[in-house]
C-alpha cells in the first residue's frame, strides 16, 4: 500500500511554504491552512515532498 501525505491543521501555521514548493499538491484552504490537493501528490517525487516536509515552519506534514 503507498503512503499517504497528511496535513495536522492543528498545528499549521499557514506559512505557505509547501505550496511554494509544490503547487500542484498543497494548498490553502479558506481557513489559510494547508491541505493536500486530493490525488495530486502520486505524481510528485518522493524527494520534492520530503523538501516540503522538512521545510514546513510548522512541522505538520508527513506519511500517513
């Protein structure tokens, strides 16, 4: 089974720093929080995500 990425909106601070990065997976919901865009992540590279990962201000994104 592959892995899932996934967003703790608790403790998002909405920096926007993964969309910068990858646009096509993340983005800002109307609260200003990031998700992951349903479905898009499967064709990013699994370094591309673990760059968001360690470059989220918050710490809230991982492998589910």
């Amino acid at each position: 089974m592959a892995k899932e990425i996934v967003v703790d909106n608790d403790d998002c601070i909405g920096c926007g720093n993964c969309t910068e990065l990858l646009p096509e997976v993340f983005e800002l919901n109307d609260d200003s929080v990031s998700q992951v865009i349903p479905g898009s992540w499967e064709s990013a590279s699994k370094e591309d995500i673990e760059q968001a990962m360690e470059e989220c201000s918050g710490q809230c994104i991982d492998w589910k």
